[in-house]
C-alpha cells in the first residue's frame, strides 16, 4: 500500500493537515470522523488511486491539523473546507464523509453546491431521533474513552487497541492509523486529540438538524450504509426509516448497503462490492 503525501494547508484561520493519495482522475476529498484522523482513508485510497486522487483530511484538532481552544462545529469545518479548496486551487470535488465527516459533507454540498461535483455519504448524515442519538453515543463509548488516557508506551496502546472489539479485525491500515494519532507526553503516550474538543463537537451534533440540508442538494449523491451499526443493529447510524427520509428527500440519490460492515469497518476493512459501487457512482452520466 502507498504511503501518502502529507502536506499543510490554509484552513479558516488555522492550518489544516493533509494525507494525499495522487492519481490521474477527479479529486476526491475526503472527511472522517469524530474521533478518527486521515489515515482512515487508507483502504479506500489503495482501490481508488490512481484512478482517483484522493484527498484525505485532518479535522481541526485532529491527527496533525492545528487544535484552537474552541471552534468544534459546523460553521467552522465548513469554513475550513472551503478554505483548503482554495489553497488547493480546487473549484469542485467529489466529498465523501464518513460518521461526523458525513454530516460535514452534507452540510457543505447543501452550503457550497458550485463545489460539489458528487457526495458520497458513508454511513452517516441522517436525521436521528433523540433515543437512537443515545444509541449511537452509547455505541462509540469505547471510541472516546481513550482520549486523554495516558499508557506507558506506544506498543501498551497498541495493545489496547488491538483489544477493541469494535475495530476488528486488526490490520496494517489500524495500526497505521492508531500510530499516526499517538503523541508522547509525561508518564507515557496518549491520542493526540483533547478530550474537549470532542465534547464540544459532540454537543453541536446532538442539536443539528439534517432534514434543511436534503432539498438544497443539487450534486448526485450515494449513501453507503452499515447494517451491522456499530456493536448491534441497535445503534445503527443509519436506521431504514431514517435512510428512507433521505431517498425521498435528497433530489438525486441512490443507496447501497455494505455487507457484512458495522460503522468501522465500511472503511477500515476491504470490500469489493463497496469499492465497485463508489467507482460505478463517479462514472455515472
């Protein structure tokens, strides 16, 4: 698997920190998680490039991009993306989101639709009832929890992450992935990303509301979903009555279910079917 190219760019006030995968075709930026980083990317960029180049970034305050005090919501990430566009001398991509990275990309596709060429949704940007938000926070517990702990060693957090039964099975692309976001600190190691960022992000995703974004998209759009949730088919990101909503709703969509996926492994893990529908997708007249 190719390493990426890493490079800084100029975000909203702050700089933003790039993984590149370089390739012949469109641009195909890339928005991970809550708690996630670029490397998450890895598996997808290794069946789409070189085809593809594949952009992959750090959220403000996470893996290398900068960490201002406060600044953990929407309005800001969609700054910083328009921002990195323009850096990049990009007028249109293709945005694909995954998780929180999702809700990113639809809000931005709804913002900035002369940008947008196409929007891959993956296994995110639906509207949530309160209970099944509960579910999904319940699910990705485990996630958060190992911000701000610190271990005495890179190979102890290895080790514990390994343990996790969410990120299974472990492969080169999580190790790679958990290496990029471990910093050195007194006592030992931790992930570099504060644990209060996240609770500031996480707030600002409990009161958004998707439903305004569905009617302003004016890109084609392709939702993959995970129908195995998170741990159960409880905590499922993307219930059928929620993904429902979004084929009535979205002008120009198709679904496709990944599976055997839960919401890690639709883009750690390898999976034909998934990467013949993204690539059937962008070809798409």
């Amino acid at each position: 698997m190719a390493e990426p190219i890493m490079k800084k760019v100029k975000g909203d006030g702050i700089k933003i920190n790039l993984a590149v995968w370089e390739g012949e075709g469109q641009p195909i930026l890339c928005i991970h998680g809550i708690t996630a980083n670029c490397r998450c990317w890895e598996t997808l960029a290794d069946a789409l490039a070189p085809d593809y180049r594949i952009i992959a970034m750090d959220l403000r305050g996470r893996g290398q991009s900068e960490k201002p005090p406060a600044g953990y919501a929407l309005e800001y990430h969609l700054q910083d993306i328009n921002c990195l566009l323009d850096d990049l001398a990009l007028d249109r991509v293709v945005i694909m989101g995954h998780s929180l990275g999702a809700f990113i990309g639809l809000a931005f596709a709804a913002g900035y639709p002369e940008r947008v060429e196409r929007l891959i949704l993956v296994d995110g940007g639906g509207d949530l009832s309160e209970e099944q938000m509960e579910r999904v926070f319940v699910g990705i517990k485990p996630a958060l929890d190992r911000l701000g702990q610190v271990l005495p060693s890179t190979e102890a957090y290895l080790e514990k992450m390994k343990a996790a039964p969410y990120i299974q099975p472990w492969s080169a692309v999580t190790e790679a992935y958990y290496r990029y976001e471990i910093e050195e600190v007194a006592g030992g190691v931790r992930t570099n990303i504060n644990p209060a960022h996240i609770v500031e992000e996480a707030t600002n995703i409990r009161k958004l509301d998707c439903a305004p974004f569905y009617p302003q998209l004016k890109c084609k759009v392709l939702i993959l979903r995970a129908p195995n949730g998170l741990f159960s088919s409880d905590d499922l990101l993307l219930p059928e009555e929620v993904i429902k909503k979004m084929i009535r709703e979205i002008p120009d969509v198709r679904r496709f279910d990944v599976a055997g996926t839960n919401h890690y492994g639709i883009v750690f893990q390898p999976h034909k079917d998934r990467d013949k529908a993204i690539r059937d997708f962008l070809k798409e007249s």
